[in-house]
C-alpha cells in the first residue's frame, strides 16, 4: 500500500470520525487533534494523527488491517521488532497501545500505530519518477533488511517456521488465485460490456496459456529450491555456487514480500523507511529482488497492448525491452553494495557470488512470478476501479505481461 499526501477534500467533521478518534485514543495518553487519511485501500487504511499531550503536539500514523487475523499481526509486529533490534533502523517504531500490545481491535478490523517518518512525499509507484540513485539506495536498503531477517530466523526458529509456512501458503494457492481471478475477469467483462478491450480480453483468452506458464515458473523455482541451480536454500541449507564455496547472501531470510517505490520513503535519494509489512514471509531475497525490478524498473508505455503472447524473446534479450535497464543495474549494485561486511575478503567472495547468481536463472524466474502476483491482484482490483484507476491497471498489467513475454517463461 502507497502513502500519500491527505486527501485535500477531507472535511475536518470526517477526520475527526469519533470512532476513529477511539480507535487513535488507545494509542495516545492525550488528546486526539485530528486523524485525517492517507490513501486506502480494500487491504487496509492509514490516518496521519496529531494528538496533544502534557503541551506537546506530535504526528504519528494510525493503521487499520483487514484480512488478518490477530495472530497473524502479532507475528509481524514480532518480526519487525526483531528487525529494527538487529540493525535494521528504517522500519517505523511501533507504538504500544494503553494495554501494552501493538495493536487493537475496532470496527471490525485490527489497528496498529507508529511513528511518523518525515520524508519526502511518497512515490505514486503507478507514476515512475525515481531515478538511478533512488534504485541505487533502495538495492542497499533492501539488502540491510534482508540481513537483519537472516539473523533473526537464526535465532527464532519457531518464527521462521511460521513465516516458511505463510511462503508455502502463497506458492500452493498461487495458481488456484490466478485462475479464479481470470474466471471472474471474464465474467466481468461479459456482464460490463468491455469484450471491445483488446488487453484484457486477450488477458482473459489466454488463461491456458497463463496457467501453463505460472507451472511452468513454479516448477523451475521448485528445481531451484532443491539446491540444482544458483539461486535458492532450502530451509537452513546453503547454496553452493560455482568455485566460490558457499553463498553467504541467499541463506533464507525474511522477505518483505511487497517491495515498491510506494513503500519506501526517501529524503532526497537517502532511504528514509521501509513500510508496510502486511506480506512479510521467509524464503530467498531473490523473491524480494525480482518483485523490485518490476516495481521500480518496468517501463510504462503502450508495449503490450498489441499481440504480447505471439512468442518469447530468447534468453539473451529476456528483460532488455521492458526494463530500464540502468534502473535496473542501479537496484542491483546497490543491493550489492549492501551486503558489506568488514572482511574485506568475505566481502570480495559475497560480490563475485552475486554476481555469478545475477548470471543464472533465478532473477528472471521471480521476475515472472512477480509479474503472475501482479495480474491476479490486478484482475482483482479492475472491475472496482474508476475510471482514473483504470488506466493505472491497464498500464501495470500491460508492464506485466510485457516481462512475462519477454522473459522466456513459455516452453
């Protein structure tokens, strides 16, 4: 989820909603001010507070979570402690209710509260306008999370267990998603009238061949998983790579699961803090770098509203007409330069293994997925969307399709 500025048609009579302000009164000792919302959506909602206590103002965000259950919360709030304890400082502090826990339960969902990062507006991720060195300390921030998460599953075991099960969960029912959201899209689109909408029809028609390809992908990350590749642990197991021994940087860590621009927030081109953590998983960091490519480095444009599935690029050009390609290096060299150590040696070894993982399949591999996650939420969110938000779908799902064209995903 996205932040952004407050909407301007926000009545003070609607941010200052009592049951909202109830809802802020069980994180504050004070006064509630106002509680006026940053953008939502059908996931969850964010309120900038200001309340007063003992003479002194503050702002800080209040967060409503739906389909979450309280003990699904719990463990991620745990989590993003454990993160911050480790090193990990660009996670916002949790604010501890008047009963001492992180979160609270009101009007039919889970609330939970920290403070308040002063940064630059947030990144609209439907509207590209980062650059090179935003990308560039996004890499290394993201790098630094994935680090703290390595440490952390090495201590927590139990936690570990419960974030591989929610990875497990993800990948199972993956295909069963997709398939009923491409159902549902097309009975949407027969109900709505929009058979003359040649992208999403020619999304709808070519179900098959989209579920074909998400097995495909799916099965090459399994084989990957099994230690027969470059890229990917097994559990507590490491990966070997090459000449180079054992890889240091692709133990399984905790994924952040929803890495974009809209979700990190910068001052100038420093990172700032990393948001929303409502898909925190464990399993490779590469699931979090794929996911990033798409986000921060797909090219908007008309480049798949033509005949996309006609065939597939070859191995060679697979990302290099939909990716800009020096955002693309810039999130790579940063994520490198990120996984600094000391050791100058150790450090040497970690720069030639990711090299040599940057080399094989596995960041095409989670680009695909990505691209497959992406569809299914936006084949979600379409039918419900104004027609504002419309050509923002259009053009993720055309970015989508375009990477899944020409990664070589097909047979």
């Amino acid at each position: 989820m996205e932040l952004s500025r407050p909407s301007s048609h926000t009545s003070a009579q609607q941010a200052l909603d009592p049951a909202i302000k109830e809802i802020a009164a069980c994180f504050s000792p004070g006064s509630i001010l106002s509680a006026e919302p940053f953008q939502s959506d059908e996931f969850s909602l964010v309120f900038l507070v200001r309340s007063k206590a003992e003479g002194l103002e503050k702002k800080w965000c209040l967060k409503r979570h739906t389909q979450t259950t309280s003990e699904q919360l719990s463990l991620r709030q745990s989590i993003m402690t454990g993160l911050k304890k480790r090193g990990c400082l660009l996670i916002p502090q949790l604010i501890e209710s008047s009963d001492g826990r992180f979160h609270v339960e009101g009007l039919g969902a889970h609330w939970s509260a920290c403070t308040y990062i002063e940064a630059d507006p947030a990144f609209a991720w439907s509207k590209p306008g980062w650059k090179k060195e935003h990308c560039l300390s996004a890499g290394a921030a993201l790098a630094r999370f994935h680090a703290a998460g390595r440490s952390l599953l090495t201590t927590v075991p139990h936690k570990k267990a419960l974030l591989l099960a929610e990875a497990d969960r993800t990948r199972l029912l993956l295909p069963v998603w997709l398939e009923t959201s491409l159902e549902h899209a097309r009975e949407t689109l027969s109900e709505q009238g929009l058979a003359r909408d040649p992208l999403l029809n020619s999304v709808v028609q070519s179900a098959p061949r989209l579920m074909e390809n998400l097995k495909d992908v799916l099965g090459e990350i399994a084989r990957l998983r099994q230690g027969d590749g470059h890229c990917l642990p097994v559990n507590d197991k490491q990966i070997s790579i090459g000449s180079t021994g054992t890889s240091q940087c692709l133990l399984t860590t905790v994924v952040h699961g929803d890495f974009h621009p809209g979700n990190v927030l910068f001052f100038g081109a420093d990172v700032k803090a990393i948001l929303d953590f409502d898909h925190l998983q464990a399993g490779s960091p590469m699931y979090d770098l794929g996911y990033a490519a798409v986000m921060f480095c797909s090219l908007p444009g008309p480049h798949a509203q033509g005949n996309w599935l006609a065939g597939f690029a070859p191995e060679s050009a697979a990302r290099a007409d939909c990716l800009d390609q020096s955002l693309l290096a810039a999130l790579l060299s940063g994520y490198k330069q990120g996984l600094f150590t000391e050791n100058s040696e150790e450090q040497a070894n970690r720069e030639t293994e990711f090299k040599q993982i940057l080399a094989g399949p596995a960041l095409n591999l989670y680009i695909q997925l990505s691209c497959h996650l992406l569809i299914y939420w936006l084949l979600q969110k379409y039918p419900h969307s104004d027609a504002r938000q419309k050509v923002f779908v259009r053009d993720i799902l055309a970015r989508s399709l375009a990477l899944l064209s020409s990664t070589n995903c097909a047979k």
